[in-house]
C-alpha cells in the first residue's frame, strides 16, 4: 500500500462500522461487538476478513439472510457441551456470545464446548482468539460453510467442500500463540482477490479439471470447474483432506445439521472449545511448556541472511500494535464498498488521523 | 512383498506378542493389550508402528526405559477432564486405559479429555480408534516425543520438535472415517526406513542445512544436520507448523510436563478426547452429515483414469478386513529382529498359516 494511504483511529473504525450495523437493525450492543471484530481483524492484517466483508454484511441484513434482531435457541445443554441453533443472526456475535460462555464454563468443568448450527458467516477466526488467551484459557475455534463448495478431496478437481479454518490460542507467559489456518492450500478471499486482479497466486494452490495444480484463478471457471487444493496440494493433500473432513465433522456432525440439508444462506457451522490448564497440569506449568517452546522456535538455526522463525501471531500482534498506536490503512477498495451504505444509512463516514 | 510371503493368523501374532510382552515382565493382561494393539497396526498395513516396534519395546522393557509393571499416578480428575502421570508404563496400554476411561466419562459429560504425561512410546495412533467410533463416539488422540526432535519450525533447518501425529475417528452410519496424520510432511519411521535401505524419499519432505528442500535421507547426518519438513513444506510449511504447536501444546503443555524439563526417556505426551454426539445435535443427526459427506467425496470427479476418492480409514480397514481373512504379510526384517528375544524369553515362535 503506498505510504500516503489514510490511517483511520482503531476508535473511529469502531464508531463508523457500529453506525452502520446500528442504522441497518443490529441492537447497538451487539453491532459494537461485530464493528470491534471485524477491525480487530483489520488491526491484525487479515484485511480480507475485516470490514472488507462489511457491505456484504450489510446486503445480508438488507435481504433478510442476515438476521438483525432475534435469539439463538439453546438446542442442548449440559454443562460442558452445549449446542445452539443460530438462526442466521450474526456469526460475529454469536461467536462472540459462546465464548464468554465457554470461559465461564471451562473455568467450572475444565472444557467447554459449543456448537453452533445455522450461523451467519463469522469472519476473521484470529480476531476472537485474545478473548480467550487474556484469561489464561487455550481456545480452539472452526467453521465451516455448509451452503459452499470450494475445496477438492483429495485426488479430485471437484469442490465438495469449505477451506474449513482452524483457529488455535494458546497462552504463555508473554505473548500468546495465535494460529489461524485453513485444511485448504489457499483460501477463497485470496483467490477472489487475485481474480479480480486478474493476477495468479503466489504458488499452485488450486488443481485444474485434468488433475494439475495450477496457480491461475481462472481455472475456478472452466468447464468443469478446478477447484481450491487441500494442503499439502497433490503430493501431501491427504493431510489437508483429513483436517477438512475433521472439521466437517465438528462443524456440521456435532451440531446436526450441515451440506446434507442443503442450506443456501450464507452461513457457518460453528464450534469451539475452550480448555482451562489450571483443570490440567496447571497454568504455570502450561505457559512454561508453550513459552519455552516458543523460545526454540524463534531461536531456531535459519539459513544465513533469511529471518528468524515467527512463531504464529507474532505478525498478527506486531500490527495491532502498530495499528493501535498510528492507526489502520485500509485496504484501498473497502471504503469505496461501504460509500453507498454510508449515504444511505445516513453514517457519518470515517475521519482519518 | 513377495507373494509367497508366510501369512499369519491375527490371533497367533497377538498369541506370540502376549506371550513376549509376559515373559519380558508385563502382567499378562496388559500385555494382551499390547499385543493386540501392535497387531491391529500391521492388520491396517501400518507396517512401521506394529510388531516392528516390539523389539525396541522389550529393549526398553529390559533396560527399564518402559516400566513392566505399576500403576500410573492421577495428577487431576474432574469428571470431565483427567490427567494422569504415567510413569513411563507402556503407552499402548495407558492409552488404552485413557480410551476406557475416556468412552465412560463422555456418555456421563458429553466430552471427556485425558492428557498423560510421561507416558512411554504410543505406537500407531489409528488402532486405538475403533475403540470409540465402534461405541459411535468421537474421539482426538494426539501424542508427541519430548525427548526427540525432528522436525523443524518453518524458515529454519533445525529441528525441535516430533512430527506429532494427530488421528481422528469419526463414526459414520457405515465404516468409520479413521484419521491418522502427522504434522510433517513425512514420518521418522519411514525416514529410518528408507535410510537404511539406502534409498530416496518419493517427496522431497526433507530440509537440509541450506533451507532447501530434499528427498534424502542423508541430509539429516550431515553437519550441522537438517530435518524433517512440516506439513506444507516450503510453500505452505506454516500451517504444518502451526499444527505441530497445537499438539505440542496439548501433549506437552496440558499434562504439564515435555521439553522445557529436557527428559532423555523414548516417551510420549499423550492426549485424547472422546466426544459423544448424542450430547450435542444426537448420533444420527452426526451420521447422517458424515456419512453424506463421505459419500459425496468417493463420489467427487477425478480426472479420467484416476482411481476414485478414498477417505481416510478406507485403505486400512480393507486390509484390515483382508487380514482377517487371510492372515498378515508381516514386513520382511520383523520376526527376524525378534528372533534373539524370542530364544532369549522361551517363547513359541509364531506358526505361519
């Protein structure tokens, strides 16, 4: 991004996106929480899962498939498991919503886990993992997207599934451990992003109808269509097919309700757990065992004139605070996506520093 | 392997491996256990991590590395979540105990999660899993090596920690799905094994000491040594690793114990968690998604020629299905490595069909 490019207060991107969700129906509250995530996600860098998602957002509530207002409805209960039933409101909120339940239930049992059927799409998994990781807990968060294919199994071309992400927290003494990854070899933010471009992907991430891994997002287009590789890609992609299937299983198994409904909303089947180590061998003993393994890591023999090893997050966590001290710069399209909303709602637009 | 290999009955294998494990000093009900554990490998074809590991076993069994008898310590216990100190007992059969123990709590809690420490060696993470998908349970079984290091951060050449296989056993209204995955790209077990036959890797999976990626073995003897490449290789090696941390946290920082105490004993950090569906969205509900899944995957495009999609547990439990019937081909150098022991103990050799 050229270095003239607007920085905007992680305040006033808060105040700008709670306004917009506010004045298209969301209650205040809960329009500040999914506002916070969404620029949350901004501050780390996942700048295509921030308010880059904002106007579709927003279209979504306009047509209904988002829904603004209502309750979830508990669907099981029992202590440490719990199931809930979204009802297309918000996945950012719902999200939101179960962990504060799932720390409070894993302070009492140990381990919470929740799932969720019939979420709206809940954005930046990375953006929800500090909730945790502040309080001492380890976090485990995936989602799945039962109404979209993407994602081929292994040894096919023909998309059968989501990038299925992983998001893991992990505290230490220090900084936590922030991992976010996806079963596939690349996501479908990216790819529709260089599409759009009219670029190729930095690797060949995606496989052709004749079984070859391409990097040209046009190969999503032919007839028959290619399709997003699992990682691991054609040599090691029974890996990533396995942590896909894993993730269906607890994303729309758990639940009870996935593909096998047919679902067209645009949605997220949703789990997390939420693990206490003072249950276990003690938080001391935790971070003791994560921060010295952190420690190897980073200090890890690189080939000369290459950077020292990042652990997962340090990148994340180096722009938020980057981004909480000098402001966020959008990425260059997102401001222009909302402008219509902004008139229409009647939101004052964002002030730059 | 040749054809006219011998073939031998699962229940003469697990007759000779009882009676090896008993006269090495293992009470003979858990030395069953073992066996069977051990066989039921080489039933799935996971030639490595069956009776290929017997000999080290009463190695350590003699050397004391591996506890003969005793009891495991609980560090914890609250219902819900259990953490055992185990003494370094055989970790086949610890994981087995932990998988009993495991399936109880989980009908009583909706989940159960058990982490070990200082367990000895594991074996083969996919035997364990029908022991709960056969109850329509869910289960994670996940271990690590603390006093082994292998695999190296991504961006680096040095190794610091094991490939750290995580296995998955979904149940579906049929066969199980049945995952068993490591965080690298390949194996120690098959690395040894290609090293000493003098050959190559078919991938190259390796790093050596100037970061580039190789299918030798030699490059992990040479000094300073390289190491095992994490699931993504150089491209996408930061998702391999990512996932290697989560299971060190969960096989290291839970139990409280792993690197940061810089044991020497061949052991393992274990942890399993056993979900049961009925707690969440019900078992049929559960099924219905993975079974429809399943078949929508074997039923996915392939490119003209290629052999259909297979999920993952199908190879082992046809040739587990084929052992059963036929007997196994045992890997050639097994019975002969066991040759020494089986004089030394007076133990019957194995009668082949």
């Amino acid at each position: 991004m050229p270095s003239d490019q607007p920085r905007y207060a992680i305040t006033e991107l808060n105040r700008y996106a709670t306004d917009l969700f506010a004045a298209a129906g969301v209650p205040p509250e809960r329009a500040a929480i999914v506002a916070q995530l969404l620029v949350e996600a901004d501050a780390m860098g996942h700048d295509t899962h921030g308010l880059n998602l904002c106007a579709q957002y927003l279209d979504h509530l306009q047509s209904g498939e988002m829904a603004a207002r209502g309750e979830f409805t508990v669907i099981a209960d029992r202590g440490a498991t719990v199931v809930w039933d979204g009802s297309y409101l918000s996945g950012v909120w719902l999200t939101h919503q179960a962990i504060q339940l799932g720390c409070q239930r894993a302070k009492a049992f140990g381990t919470a886990t929740i799932s969720i059927r019939r979420s709206h799409h809940i954005t930046c998994l990375a953006a929800f993992l500090p909730l945790a990781t502040d309080r001492g807990l380890m976090i485990t968060l995936a989602s799945s997207d039962p109404s979209v294919a993407a994602v081929a199994p292994f040894g096919s071309y023909e998309a059968k599934f989501t990038p299925n992400p992983l998001a893991v927290g992990i505290p230490t003494a220090t900084d936590p451990i922030l991992i976010d990854i996806s079963a596939s070899a690349t996501t479908m933010g990216l790819t529709a992003r260089m599409e759009g471009r009219g670029e190729k992907l930095a690797g060949d991430w995606l496989v052709d109808n004749q079984g070859r891994a391409s990097n040209d997002p046009a190969v999503l287009e032919a007839d028959p269509p290619g399709a997003l590789l699992a990682l691991g890609g054609l040599d090691r992609g029974h890996k990533g097919f396995a942590l896909a299937i894993m993730i269906e299983a607890l994303t729309s198994g758990m639940p009870g309700y996935g593909r096998a409904n047919g679902p067209t909303n645009w949605g997220a089947g949703v789990y997390l757990q939420i693990t206490d180590p003072e249950a276990f061998g003690g938080l001391d003993a935790f971070t003791h065992q994560t921060g010295w393994l952190a420690d190897q890591c980073r200090g890890a023999a690189v080939p000369g004139g290459a950077a020292p090893v990042r652990m997962p997050g340090d990148g994340a966590l180096a722009r938020r605070r980057e981004a909480t001290e000098n402001g966020i710069k959008l990425y260059p399209n997102i401001l222009e996506s909302l402008a219509p909303w902004t008139e229409r709602l009647g939101v004052i637009p964002p002030v730059c520093l």
